[in-house]
C-alpha cells in the first residue's frame, strides 16, 4: 500500500468548494487538476478530478461527479482543524458556517477552551479546534 487520501465527492460544486478551502484554511493550495473534455459525461472544462493540499499537509482528492447520487456528506466523518489562535478559529468558523449549519456553535466544552463544528454548504463536515 503506498497512502491513504481523503476522497470528496461533489455534485457540480468541486470548484467552488476549493477555492473556499483553499481561501480560508492557512497553507492549503491547488496540487492538481483535471477537467471535463469534448465528449465527457462532465459539462466541457468544469473539474473532474482534482488534488488539493489542505493545511499544509493533508492531501484530499476532490471530484466533481456528473451522476446525481441518492446520498451525500454525513457528518460522522468530518475534517479536524487545530486553529493557532482564537482570531484564525473565529475567521475559519465564520466563513465555513456561511450557508451551512452548526452541529455544536462556537464554546468552550470542557475538552478545548474554543472549538465549533459545523456543516459547511456544500455539506462536508469540519471540526474547528483551539487547543
């Protein structure tokens, strides 16, 4: 076996959920990208499958499927973020709960003196931690 990588599965919205992990987790860039040719089950040069490196470190692939599926993102997986400061976890947790949904809003519980998780828009799950 040579890696294990997170997969994501979008319907129409890869781009758009790139560019939003991109832009708000710190040190997270575009690896790789391959979009839809003539002839394609995908519309012509929407992404198909891309490689992105999300806080300097985790590599997820990323694909945009042209099937509707009956299922989607469940929260019982979901991305966790250690945050360097309260400023970049409030910054972090505001821009990925916009249009999404908070499980557990933005407190202390007992195991971290900040921590939010939340459902961004596009459904995928992530954990926001100050430790």
């Amino acid at each position: 076996m040579r890696k294990v990588t997170p997969f994501l599965m979008f319907e129409g919205k890869a781009e758009e959920a790139m560019a939003l992990y991109c832009d708000t987790i710190p040190d997270s860039s575009v690896l790789e990208t391959t979009r839809y040719g003539p002839g394609e089950d995908g519309p012509e040069g929407t992404v198909k499958l891309a490689r992105l490196s999300i806080g300097g470190g985790l590599d997820v692939m990323v694909f945009n499927s042209p099937v509707h599926h009956a299922f989607t993102f469940t929260p019982s997986v979901s991305l966790y973020v250690d945050c360097s400061s309260e400023e970049e976890l409030n910054r972090i947790v505001e821009t990925m709960a916009k249009d999404g949904g908070f499980l557990m809003p933005p407190d202390n519980y007992g195991f971290s003196r900040r921590f939010a998780w939340l459902n961004d828009r596009f459904g995928v799950s992530w954990q926001i931690n100050l430790a």
